[in-house]
C-alpha cells in the first residue's frame, strides 16, 4: 500500500460493530394495584400473544371463560393492545342469563365481549372466592402461581419486553370472526374479567 493510500485509509471511520436488534416480546404484566399508591410495585411479566381467562362465579358455580390476544400497537413506540376475542359461560342462572347474540355450542354459551379492546383488565381477586385461571399454550394454572393475591385488585395489562422502536411490521388484528371492532364501544353489560366475580 502506498503511503498516500495508508494516509487515506487512517482517515476512514472504523466500520461499526454490527449488533442485531433486540427481540422485542408481547405479553400481559400483572401487577397488584395496591401497590401502586407508593408500597414496592411487583410486576410479573408473561409472554403470550393469546391467552384465556377463566373463573367460577361465586353463587351460581357457573365457569366463564374469556379469550384474548396480545397485538402490536400500529405505532410501533406505544405499547401493545389487548383485545378480547370470546367469551363463554357453562350453561346459564338468575341473572347471569348470556347476551341475545349468544350462540349455545357443545354446552356453551359463546359471544364475542362488547368491549373489544379494554385498557387494561381489574381482576377481583377475593379471599373468598376461587382464584381465575390462567390459560395459555394448553396449559391452565390458577393466577396464584403467577402472582400472589393481597385479596383486592389485580391489574392485567399488555406490555413487552424488549425496547420500543421499529418493528418489521405490526402483528394483524386478531378476531375470531372479521376486523377487530371499534375499540371504544360502550360498557359491557354481561359479566366479565373487568368486573367483580
């Protein structure tokens, strides 16, 4: 090499190292929400992009189950959506008769939750009651062994791993019939994970 192309080739930035870009992984982060006024916040953080939540209601002994998915916000820098996708309840009692659209399929009744994409889900979790379930991959477990109840409150909601910035493109709407819903539809008026057991 001559001494004018050495010259030139010292004057070259080095070429960066390479480093490929963390994985970025959709799940849910249970937290338990009184100890968001100021206690030591414990967050678990669960990859899964579709999940079921179970539970037995109190009185009646009826078991409803709600189906959900994980999805990447179109915006790549806000956190990822929840949305719900089925819901089911294991025959019918007093006041806890399913909506009109109901359709009865192998002793179930299944429907589709007029909230389509809440926030966040405010499980109630009493002493008193049993614990929901927590279905993924084929597998339940009761929320317990997730995250250990105080008897009140326990906040469920989207979150990654990873950090925020482009992704390759955003994971589709999931639905089990069509195009996801308006996601601000009007409160649910048939029990649900949001509401009390």
């Amino acid at each position: 090499m001559s001494g004018a192309a050495e010259a030139n080739a010292a004057r070259l930035p080095a070429s960066p190292q390479f480093k490929p870009p963390r994985l970025m992984i959709l799940g849910v982060c249970l937290t338990l929400a009184a100890t968001l006024g100021g206690a030591p916040v414990q967050t678990v953080f669960i990859p899964v992009d579709r999940f079921t939540l179970a539970w037995m209601h109190s009185i009646e002994k009826v078991r409803w189950e709600e189906d959900y998915g994980v999805v990447a916000d179109v915006d790549p820098r806000q956190p990822p959506v929840l949305q719900a996708l089925q819901a089911r309840v294991r025959g019918s009692a007093a006041g806890m008769e399913p909506p009109p659209d109901a359709q009865l399929r192998d002793g179930w009744y299944a429907y589709t939750p007029q909230i389509q994409r809440p926030l966040a889900l405010r499980l109630t979790r009493s002493i008193y009651t049993a614990d929901y379930d927590f279905c993924s991959a084929g597998r339940c477990r009761p929320m317990s062994k997730l995250l250990a109840s105080d008897g009140d409150i326990t906040l469920l909601e989207p979150c990654r791993s990873g950090p925020p910035g482009p992704v390759a493109q955003p994971a589709p709407a999931l639905s089990p019939t069509g195009p996801a819903a308006d996601p601000s539809p009007p409160p649910a008026k048939y029990p649900s994970a949001t509401q009390s057991q």
